[in-house]
C-alpha cells in the first residue's frame, strides 16, 4: 500500500480512536482504549469508506499500483490515440 494511504487511514483511525477513548473515559472506563480485534478492524473498514475515490487515485497512482484503462488502450492502439 502506498504511504499516503497509510497516513490518511492512519489519521483517521487514531482520531476515531481518541474520540472514543475520551467518551469512555468520561463514562468511568477503567482502560479507555481497550478494542476488541473486531472493533479494530471495523475502525480501519470505517476508514477506509471515508477515503474519497480520487485520493485512492492519486495515492496509487504515485505509487504505481492504479493504472488507467485509457492508457493502456492508447499503448496498444496508437492510431486511435487522441494524443498522436
């Protein structure tokens, strides 16, 4: 996966993770930041929802793992090329 995907579900996680801790903490909750391995990964799939498409795009595309089908077509039919 590429960084900026890290980073952004990463920020995302921590902040749900601290505002949910800070709720617990004010309801009496002894360790506020205990989650059950289920909780963890349904706040990582929230995350991961909140990413818009077009920074999936962008973070991928750096990275070299998006590719657009336009392009690929254009590589194999250069005459039909809009860009020839």
């Amino acid at each position: 996966m590429d960084q900026g995907v890290i980073a952004w579900l990463k920020n995302r996680v921590l902040a749900a993770r601290s505002r949910e801790a800070a709720l617990r903490l004010l309801e009496g909750d002894d360790n506020p930041y205990d989650i059950s391995p289920a909780e963890a990964l349904e706040r990582i799939c929230d995350a991961w929802e909140e990413m818009p498409p077009k920074d999936i795009k962008k973070y991928w595309g750096h990275a070299g793992l998006y590719v657009d089908r336009s392009e690929i077509v254009d590589l194999l039919n250069p005459r039909l090329s809009k860009r020839t």
